[in-house]
C-alpha cells in the first residue's frame, strides 16, 4: 500500500471528533482540526506543553480508536540510534560466521548483515510492521534526547526511512502516523519543527476538565467531580514549581473518589490530606498554607454554581 491509499488519507474531522469520543478523549476544535491534517497530509505532528496535559494519552487514543499498533519510543539523555533503531544480534552473526568457515569461495558465503540478523527496535519496527492500517509512532518527550538524536531522526522524519551503514536504505512502505511529544524543557531545532505540523496543548479549562473526570472517573459524584476541577483550576494560578495537570487531576479524582463515603463538600482537610495526589515537589506542597487552603475550599464551594452557569 502506498502513501496515496493510506487509510488515514480519507479521515475527516467528524469521523475523528467521533473516535475521540468513543474513547473519551475531550479535543477542543484546534485539536481536531490538526491532528486532523496530520494524519490527512501524512505529516508528522509535534505536540508540545505543560506535563500531564494530555500529549501521550493523543499518541494512545489514536492507536486504540483506528484499532492500529502503537509502537512507543520513550526518549532520554544519552539515547542513541542504535538504541532507537536497532542491534545487531551478535550472537547469531557468530554462529553464522562459525558455520560458514567451511565455504570453499567467499562468494558462496552469506553476508551476517541480512535483515534476519536485526533485532529491530522501535523505530525500526514502525517503518517494517505489516498490516492493513499503518501504526501509531510515539515519539514521547524527544526534549529530553540530545541534539544529535534529534538530528538523526530528520530523515525519518521527512522520508519516513532510516539508513544503516551495514545494511542500506529501509524505507516504510506504511508510513507510520508519527507523533512526537516535548514538555518544552528545551528548545528544539528549525529543521525538526519544519517537518512537522504543530499543535500546543495547555491543561483545559474548567469545562473541559470537568467532562474529562466524569468520563474517566464515574464513580466520583459530580458536584464532588465539579469541585475537585475547581481546586485544581485554583492551584495552577500558584506559582509552583510544577503545577498539576490532566493527569494528577485524574490522580486526585480517583483517591477522593477511594476515600470518600458520602458526597460532603470537599474539606480543607480532606485537600490537604491529599495534596500529594496534585503537588509533586515538596518546595509545593510546603506552600499550601491555611490561607490557600480556605481559597481553595471557597473554589470548591463555587464550583456547582459555575456548572449551572
């Protein structure tokens, strides 16, 4: 199948703003339009912003609504292509190696750089999977790999193709959907952003964060899910060291929902029991004093009113 009979090809936003909501992902307009484009123009889509806005869970929900693989490649300082992209497996080039010192002529002998010698990492992987719908390619937090990786992953990128010294040109005959996820902790290149279309996602609104809980976490009341989005809402106006996302408020939601016995108006000491669930540095959680406390408890106890509103 070539790039021109993609399946991905023929998405449009309503089909897509369906699978989304299928899989109870909540995706603003620009949202959709762009992951939209992305997997219409078979470009790779940049997704940049705050920890726990939801720029992984994209990469996931993508995968599970088109019934596709996902093939993850979680980056780090000091991650090389070799890491990425594959091994040889030496072992079995030896035994080969072993065997063949019986051959009469070397033209007879096989070379240990065939393709049954790789062992393919992720990258890899996503350009050589078989199947009828191309795989999902996460590329999650490329801001913490080196420059030169990010340098290396320009051809696969542009040409969605590795080349291997030993081996040639492999090149995907099902392009994968590529998706690379940065939480900005530095600045990445021109000549990456350029090959890639760009979406910026910052934690949702009240609105948008409330439907998100009731979807992720039913068992929790709804005046008590409006409240926990509320609080969280309050604390990111703190200057924190990190503030809490999507995911610690899902966190949170999950515990209060664990720990509650009736559907009372969240306390300010049941908050600051639970505050872990939220603030992840202890410079943070040291900041939440009586008076921010009382703030939050009085965000809590408007929440319902917002809702009605």
């Amino acid at each position: 199948m070539s790039r021109d009979t993609s399946p991905f090809d023929a998405v449009s936003e309503s089909d897509l703003e369906s699978r989304f909501e299928r899989a109870d992902y909540v995706a603003d307009d620009r949202t959709v339009t762009t992951v939209g484009l992305a997997l219409q123009l078979g470009r790779p889509l940049l997704v940049e912003g705050p920890p726990g806005s939801g720029k992984t869970e994209l990469g996931k929900v993508l995968a599970e609504s088109f019934d596709t693989d996902l093939i993850r490649l979680q980056c780090y300082e000091g991650l090389t292509a070799e890491n990425a992209l594959y091994e040889w497996n030496y072992t079995k080039q030896l035994l080969a190696v072993q065997a063949d010192e019986g051959a009469v002529a070397d033209g007879d002998r096989r070379s240990v750089f065939d393709r049954e010698y790789l062992l393919e990492r992720p990258l890899l992987r996503a350009l050589t999977v078989e199947g009828e719908t191309p795989p999902v390619l996460l590329i999650d937090e490329i801001d913490r790999a080196d420059e030169e990786f990010e340098a290396f992953l320009l051809e696969l990128l542009s040409d969605f193709q590795v080349s291997i010294p030993e081996f040639g040109t492999v090149r995907a005959d099902h392009p994968p959907v590529v998706i690379l996820t940065s939480n900005r902790t530095r600045g990445l290149s021109d000549a990456l952003k350029r090959r890639c279309l760009y979406l910026h996602v910052e934690p949702p609104d009240f609105e948008d964060e409330y439907e998100i809980v009731r979807r992720k976490v039913p068992e929790l009341d709804a005046a008590v899910a409006a409240e926990v989005c509320a609080v969280v809402e309050r604390l990111r106006e703190e200057a924190f060291l990190k503030r809490p996302g999507v995911a610690e408020t899902l966190d949170w939601a999950r515990a209060v929902a664990r720990l509650r016995t009736d559907d009372e108006p969240l306390s300010a000491e049941e908050m600051e029991r639970t505050i872990g669930c939220l603030l992840k540095e202890v410079e943070d959680v040291e900041s939440v004093d009586t008076e921010l406390l009382e703030q939050l408890r009085a965000a809590a106890a408007a929440a319902e009113e917002r809702l009605e509103a």
